[in-house]
C-alpha cells in the first residue's frame, strides 16, 4: 500500500468515527497553561461528530455536502506545504498545479484569465471592481431580485447603486424589466445568476450578455451554484452559446463539487487590469492588483487532487446522482400535493405546504426559504450522499 492510500484509509476511518458518547459542545477555555489532552481529544470528537451530519443521505439543508477523502488530503497538503504564492519562484510546482487547475476551470467556462479567491462574495466585489473601472462614469448595476445578497454588500463597499430587476414565474431575471431600466439608466454591469441561492434557478445567460452588450456594460455570471452543470453535457445548453462573452464568471467548487473550503474561483474573458498601485520591493514578482494577499494551495491543492486521482468522471457522477434524486423528490412531492412545487434546473427544490415543518429544518434535512414572496421549504440535491428515498422517509411522518 502506498502512503497516499495509508493516509486516505486513516482518514476514511476517522470519517466512519461513532458519534461521540460524551459531546463535549462548550469550547475549551483558553489559558495559559493549555487543557489536559483528554479533554482536547473529547473535544475533537465532537467536532468530528458535528461534521459528520454532511454524510447523512437526507442532509439537505445547504450547500454544504462531504468532503471526498480525497479532497481532504488535498487540504491536508496544502497545510502542510503552507507555502505562499505572492512567491511563486519558490514553489515551481505548487505554482503549476494552480496554473494546470486554474487551466482546466477556465477552458470549462470558456474564459481566458483568473485566479482562486475564498468564495463568491469576493468573486462579485472583484468582478465588480474591474467593472467600475473600467465604466468609471457609470454607477448603477442591475441584477435580479433573487441574486445573492454578496452583489448588494460589493455594491455598498464600492458605492454604487444596485438596482434590482423582478423575476418572472420560474425565478429568471425578467428581460423586458431589465431592458427598460437599461434604457433609463446606462448600466456600469448586469449580474446573472446562473444558480440562485434560494431556489436554483438560472438567468437566460444568453439574453444578459446580449443586453449588457448592447449598452456597452459588463456582464458578470455569479454561478457560484449552478457552475457545476457546465461539466455535464446534457445540461450544456443552460449556458448558451456567448459564455465567452462574458467579462467575467465565479464559480464556488466548494459547493456543489463538494470540496472543503475555501475553493472558489474568479474567471475573466481579458486579462483583469490594473486595479490599484503600490508597491512591495521585497517581493521579487509584482502581487496581482487585486485585494487578497498570502494565499497557498488551500483553494485548488482538493480539488486538483481530487481530479487527478479519481478523474473528471467522479464530479460528473456525482452531480447527475444529485440530479437524479432532486427529479425522485419531485416526483414524489408531485404525488402528494397539488401545492405549487419548484424543481429548478440545478437541483434545488422548493415546495409549499400548510404543514408546520420545523423539525426537519432544525435536523438540517430542509431549510425554508422565500420564493415569490411565498414562504417555501427547500431540499439541496449535492454530492454524492443526499438520497430522495432518505428524505422522503423523513417527510412521509409529517404528510
Ligand atoms: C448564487 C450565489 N452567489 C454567491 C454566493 C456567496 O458565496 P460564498 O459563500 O462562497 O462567498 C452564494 C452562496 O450561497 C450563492 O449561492
């Protein structure tokens, strides 16, 4: 057996870990001396057990599935390497490795540029930056009601207006709304959404580069969610035919590709321009303009590792079993409800009902939402764990 293989099946078995007999759920005090280290491993259990419900098949709440052991590893070597790439000529291959993943992302998302970030809300407030510099007259950004509330706090950090676009019955941003708006205000950019938060559904991405061209705006795509259907053939076509034309994309694989956090990744179709000047004589490279400083292989090293030992086909798999479940979910809630239900194209369902079911939030098997100003329950169909039959059990007490 090969070291890898040692350390994975260690790490295996320490993710089969029983849930703790005695839950140790307040936090070790910290003091001078340290706490005795039975009282740290007491603590660690919990820990472990805490994270142990992303492996439960009716988990469903988030977007937060379990991490492939793989992935792990892929942290652990980060931490352990801990090297910083603002110098990169000290680490050849950690800089390659980030080049090669960093590749791959961007031919999958048909952009040329871009590096990792720590999430989607950096992404948008990057994106957005580049965009305000390059339409310095404008300040308004539109976006649809059901974006995510990261494009509303960019907006606020770099003072500039968002104005928000109604969505029409299936949750895309509606077009003549945003058309119109255009009209009375030249747009600095229009964001689509290809994933929201709530309920999964896409923006016509097509329509909203076109639009955004026609004003002469930036059109970035926050698909921190829906991403993950790029991969997928049979859901290519969401994307439409201008993804290219895009200025720029986010994309979490911290979410659905179930990897640990952070792992996030900010994509452009030019090379990003300069975004503001300083200097740092004691680095031999020149840092990149943009706002994240020190930063090693925590947000690529899983996710490399992952592909180059269990391959593209493992991610594909995984996000068409999700899929599949969120169609069996469907169609069971389909039999038991004439309530309006909605099963979006990125395997988020909501659904209405007059049943009060609290508890199955409290267990992290659902999670409540709001869709059209309606109160709805939500289930997230991620990685490779969640399973309808799981969640139906779960609900079929309360039906
Ligand atoms: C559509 C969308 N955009 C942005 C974000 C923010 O992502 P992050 O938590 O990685 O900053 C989220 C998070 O759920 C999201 O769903």
């Amino acid at each position: 057996m090969n070291e890898l293989d040692a350390v994975i099946k260690r790490l295996r078995h320490l993710s089969e870990y029983k849930v703790a007999d005695v839950l140790q759920e307040m936090p070790l005090t910290i003091t001078e001396q340290g706490n005795s280290s039975q009282a740290i491993a007491n603590q660690v259990r919990t820990l472990l057990s805490e994270g142990k419900m992303h492996q439960n098949s009716h988990w469903a709440a988030h977007m937060t599935a379990a991490v492939p052991t793989e992935s792990i590893v892929g942290q652990l070597l980060s931490n352990h390497h801990n090297g910083n790439l603002l110098s990169p000529e000290l680490y050849p291959t950690l800089n390659k490795i980030k080049q090669q993943t960093l590749d791959w992302l961007c031919q999958l998302f048909e952009q040329s540029h871009g590096h990792f970030t720590s999430g989607a809300s950096y992404g948008n407030l990057e994106a957005l930056w580049q965009a305000k510099q390059q339409y310095p007259r404008r300040d308004t950004v539109f976006a649809a009601e059901t974006a995510h509330y990261s494009i509303d706090k960019a907006c606020q950090i770099l003072g500039l207006k968002l104005q928000t676009i109604a969505t029409d019955d299936e949750d895309k941003i509606a077009l003549e709304p945003l058309r119109k708006a255009c009209e009375i205000t030249a747009p600095l950019a229009i964001i689509a959404t290809a994933g929201t938060s709530a309920s999964g559904a896409f923006d016509p991405l097509d329509d909203c580069i076109q639009i955004a061209q026609e004003f002469d705006a930036w059109c970035h795509i926050d698909a921190a969610w829906g991403g993950y259907l790029k991969l997928l053939p049979e859901r290519n076509a969401i994307f439409g035919q201008r993804l290219s034309q895009a200025n720029s994309l986010c994309f979490d694989p911290h979410k659905a590709w179930a990897q640990p956090k952070p792992s996030s990744v900010l994509l452009y179709n030019q090379p990003a321009g300069p975004m503001m000047s300083f200097e740092a004589d004691y680095l031999q490279h020149q840092p990149d303009s943009r706002l994240s400083g020190s930063q090693g292989g925590e947000a690529f090293l899983p996710l490399w590792l992952t592909l180059v030992s269990s391959g593209i086909n493992s991610l594909r798999r995984d996000s068409q079993h999700a899929l599949e479940q969120a169609q069996c979910f469907t169609t069971f809630l389909t039999e038991q409800t004439n309530r309006p239900i909605y099963s979006s194209p990125s395997g988020i369902v909501c659904f209405e009902t007059e049943k009060d079911l609290q508890r199955l939030v409290q267990q992290g098997v659902l999670s409540t939402a709001k869709r059209r100003n309606k109160p709805v329950y939500r289930a997230v169909f991620i990685g490779s764990h969640v399973k309808a039959k799981a969640l139906i059990e779960k609900l079929q007490p309360y039906l």
